[in-house]
C-alpha cells in the first residue's frame, strides 16, 4: 500500500524532481499552488504535461522545431509564437485602431494606450504602469541591480541605452529633426508626438466618449474625466485636481503673496489675465461678437459654441449611439445615459438624476409652497404642462397615435419609444457588452448585470432581484398557496411553464437538439449558445480591448479583468478571485494542507 505522501503527489500535484526539498509538506501554501524550495526552482503543477513541459528546460531539450527557421523550443506555444513572427500572421487586431499583433500580450499592452489602463504597480513608489515589463525594469531601480549612473545629476537607468538618451539633457545635442519644421529633439519619441501635431494623427482614442489624442500621456489623463479620479491633492486645503499643473497653478492661490483679487466679490486668481476675464461678469462687456446674429460673449469659447448653432457642426459624437453634439460638455452628459450613471441625488428622497438642472426642478417639489396639484390623486408638479400631461391618465386621453398601428398614447415620449418597435432602432447602447435598448430605461435596468446591484430586496428571504417585476414573481412563493411543485425535489415555481422546463433536469428529456453534432440540450438558450461554437460567433465584444466571446456570461465575467471586481473571497485567508472556479481551486490548497499536517502529526 502507497503511503499518503506518495498518493499526495501522485494524485494531487506534480511536482519538479529539482524542486522538492526535504521538507517539502511543512512548506507554507500560497495562492493555488504548493511551493516547494530546491535547488533550482520552486515550481509545482496540477498537470503532468505541464510538468514535463517544465523538467525540459532544466535539461535543455527543445522537441519542437520550426519549419521554416529551424530553430528548436523546449514548448509548443513558444513554436506556435515563433512561427506567426516567421509567417508575418498577426491574428490579434486592435478594434480601435486596426494595428495588428502576432502575439496575445503584445495586443493587451497595446490596449493600455487606448484605454489609459496601467494595471501593474510597483511595490515602492505605488505609481502604476501599463506592461509587466516596464514594471520590472522600474523596479530595478530600487533593488539597485547593476545600475547605469549619470555622473552630472546622479539619475539611475537599469539599461545603458536610456543612459545615453538622457546624456542628451545635459550635452545638448538633439540628434532627432523634424523634416518638415526643422525642430530637433533628443528623443525618437519625441519627435513621433510632434509629427503627429503637423500630421494631425490622432492614434490613442478614448473607448468611452471617442474623443482622440496624438500622445498616449494625454489620453491617460483624459480617462480621468470619466473615472473621476483626482490623484493631485492640495495639502492646505481639500481640493483635488487631475493633473499636476492643475494642482501647481491652485498652490499658489496659499502661496503667492501676489495675487489678482476682484475688488466687486474679492475672488482671487494667479494670473491678470484670468482677472480681467472675470471683470466681465460685473461690468458687463462682451467684447466677442457673432457675425451672423450679433449676439455677444464675455469668452471666446463661448461664441465659438455658439457659432456652431449657426454652421450645424456637431464635431462631438457618441461612438455608442451616434449622436453628435455642438458642445464637449454635452456629450459627456449624454454618456450618463449609456453608463446609466445618476450622479446627482435628491437629499431628501432616493431619486437620482443625470443633470443638476432635473434635480434642481425636483427638489422643488419638496421646497416650493406654490405647487400645481392634481385634484384626482393629489400629486404634486412644479410646472403647470406636467400637470397638464399627468391629468391625461385620469381622463383617458392619448393625443399621440402611432402612424403605423394606430396605437395611441398620453405623452410623446411614449410614442417615439413606441415607434422604435416599428424601425428596429435602438439608440440606447450598453459601453460595456454593446447590447442596445430602444429606451433609456431598459438600458439603466440592464446595467445592474454588470455593477452587481439588487435593489428589490424580498422581506421573507435574503433573496434580491435587480427589477420590481422579477421580485413580484418571487414574492408569489411566499405568499400564493397555488404553487407549482416539483414532486422530485419539492422546488416551488410561479408559473407551470419553469415547472415543464425544470422537470426535464429529473427526467432527463433534452428537446432541443443540435443541427450539426446532434448534441442535446434540456432549454433552447443552451441550443444557442452551444451552435456559436459551431459558427464561431462572438456576438458578445469587450469595448475596452475588443475580445468577444460566444456567451454573455462569459463577458460579464471577463469584464472583472478591467473593473479588477473579485467577489468571490476566502474564508480562510484574505485572497479573492474572478470567478467561483478559481476559489474552489484555492480552497483545496488549505484542505490538503490540513490533511497534509495531520499525516506528519500521525507519522
């Protein structure tokens, strides 16, 4: 008979002949794999391939040969890498800007350019940076391994190549000119960014509002508009800003002893200039006039928003929905309706709002004496057309009929939201799996797939739900004596229908059946779902890397790559995971630890 040890590492991990120490089970368990310290390495696996795999690059052995440049690898997947660089195949597309990659990696760092996403840290200085690579080199730095030191400034470079650039800084020398303007820069990069300036190039575009930037640095500072982080804190007061200069102009507001101050409402500024625009305010000039309508403007961008009512340019467009505005700023409101975002929140109820202006109305209805009140169920309006539009449902009036069916109704929204049906259109698109909706309503419900909210909230179980309709079904449990029940397992069901559909799990009848293989299914969603791997449709697309999958499971939980969500927690220690796969994985490690423990105890 096998003793535990030998069944252990026979059955639960394979483990490097180089790796495993005399103490191998008394070593301490980390994340999903058991590590083990040796001579050499200190890597264990779940799977004897990947073990063999691993013992071939401590002996050097390379199987694999490429056919086209005959050279050798120790793997697979390192010859399938070789041979696409070889062949020129490049299968990972950018869907943001159509640059292609021969490998996986190099597509996801690409990712962070548009995206602005720095995902890796570094452990001393926290600052993030977008590739493991640039990471290690950063870190480097300071751990002080072979170091490359300016003998001017003292500066430490990891690489003596980047020691050379910044040698530049001091001796002057630009070696880099621009072919159009003569302009000289020490650094290649440099050079690139300003081209782009002439060029008008603008290659790193932001996945949320589709605005563009020639320089990568600006388009991670942009996605702070939209994430709201505002890294740059004042230390003498509570106000942060998204860049440093931001911040650098503000200090002086504490520091300055010199400052422009208006003598009508003693507002300070840095800068004359910014003064002298204030002044306008109180004094009432307008010195910028609209050659069309001679309406005037304290502020240049002013006339220049305004002369786009005039010309119909709407250079700012939804790459969601297609909607374009005349204004920036309207855009970035507009997006609260893709993003289902309702910033603005009444304190004295839960209603939300995406605009200051709709919480400012509502908030009327709790503040303002004079209100215009229906005499049928007494609710209250702060305008007298809302109360005109409300009174139609007691009256029964529906002035707005469909074109097309003949389908009337009492207000115009209701009818435009209607007529959608007709067309197929749906404005409403999700930023985050691209799935549209033909009202905005639909859209914000479907939201709370991807934040995990559950609002509805059943008062007999723990039980939530993210729509008041699913909750009113549930409720139906608790409260009908009619139920339909499952004789097998005594599960409870509202509708007959789920009953059907759930009885096919007992009985083992599977009506839907595949075309093409002839594998069977026990609900038509599982048909659809399994033919995709037959046609190869990936309907279900990222919009922040552009990776699709087959399922919209399987998005919503790629999404937590981005989002960096990990709900499923341990219990016995403090890691977390994506996905409930990778945490019943995890928790083996502490049962065969404590079943490992318990047999040294024993022997």
């Amino acid at each position: 008979m096998k003793s535990y040890h030998e069944v252990y590492v026979a059955n639960i991990i394979f483990c490097c002949a180089h790796c495993i120490g005399e103490n191998f089970f008394e070593k301490q368990i980390e994340a999903d794999k058991i590590p083990c310290k040796g001579a050499e390495c200190s890597k264990c696996f779940d799977d004897s391939n990947h073990l063999e795999e691993h013992k071939r690059r401590h002996s050097g052995e390379k199987l694999f040969e490429c056919n086209i440049c005959n050279k050798r690898f120790t793997a697979l997947c390192d010859l399938a890498v070789n041979s696409r660089i070889d062949s020129g195949e490049k299968a990972d597309n950018c869907h943001v800007c159509d640059r292609a990659f021969s490998q996986s990696g190099s597509h996801d760092s690409h990712m962070s350019a548009h995206t602005g996403e720095e995902p890796y840290k570094r452990r001393v200085s926290n600052k993030a940076i977008s590739t493991p690579d640039y990471l290690n080199s950063r870190l480097k730095v300071y751990t002080g391994k072979t170091l490359h030191k300016c003998q001017v400034c003292g500066k430490a470079f990891t690489r003596s190549c980047d020691l050379n650039g910044h040698m530049r800084i001091h001796t002057g020398v630009k070696p880099y000119k621009c072919q159009t303007c003569n302009k000289a820069f020490t650094k290649s990069d440099q050079l690139n960014a300003h081209v782009r300036v002439l060029t008008g190039e603008k290659p790193y575009m932001c996945c949320l509002c589709g605005k563009a930037f020639n320089q990568s640095g600006h388009l991670y500072t942009h996605m702070r508009v939209h994430t709201g982080e505002r890294p740059y804190k004042c230390h003498l007061c509570s106000m942060a800003f998204t860049t440093s200069s931001h911040l650098n102009t503000h200090a002086k507001v504490h520091t300055v002893k010199t400052l422009h101050k208006c003598q009508t409402c003693s507002k300070v500024f840095t800068r004359s200039c910014d003064l002298n625009s204030h002044m306008r305010i109180h004094t009432g000039e307008k010195p910028y006039k609209c050659q069309t309508c001679n309406k005037a403007f304290t502020k240049s961008d002013q006339l220049n928003a305004h002369v786009r009512v005039h010309t119909g340019e709407k250079p700012y467009k939804c790459y969601l929905c297609g909607k374009a505005f005349n204004q920036s700023g309207h855009l970035y409101i507009h997006m609260r309706v893709h993003m289902a975002e309702k910033p603005y929140k009444c304190c004295l109820c839960s209603m939300a709002f995406t605009t200051s202006g709709h919480l400012n109305t509502h908030v009327k209805v709790h503040t303002v004496k004079t209100l215009h009140k229906c005499q049928t169920c007494s609710k209250a309006f702060t305008r007298s057309c809302d109360l005109n539009s409300h009174m139609r449902i007691h009256t029964g009036e529906k002035p707005y009929k469909c074109q097309t069916c003949n389908k009337a109704f009492t207000k115009s929204d209701q009818l435009n939201a209607h007529v959608r049906v007709h067309t197929g259109e749906k404005p409403y698109k999700c930023y985050l799996c691209g799935k549209a909706f033909n009202q905005s309503g639909h859209l914000y419900i479907h939201m709370r797939v991807h934040t995990g909210e559950r609002p509805y909230k059943c008062h007999g179980c723990n039980v939530a739900f993210t729509t008041s309709g699913h909750l009113n079904t549930h409720v139906k449990v608790h409260t009908e004596k009619t139920l339909h029940k499952c004789q097998v397992c005594n599960k409870a069901f509202t509708r007959s229908c789920d009953l059907n559909s759930h009885m096919r799990i007992h009985t083992g009848v599977k009506p839907y059946k595949c075309q093409t293989c002839n594998k069977a299914f026990t609900k038509s969603g599982q048909l659809n779902a399994h033919v995709r791997v037959h046609t190869g449709e990936k309907p279900y697309k990222c919009c922040l890397c552009g990776k699709a999958f087959s399922q919209s499971g399987h998005l919503y939980t790629h999404m937590r790559v981005h989002t960096g969500e990990r709900p499923y927690k341990c219990h016995l220690c403090s890691m977390a995971f994506t996905t409930s796969s990778h945490l019943n994985t995890h928790v083996k490690v502490h049962v065969e630890k404590n079943l490992t423990q318990s047999c040294i105890a024993l022997t």
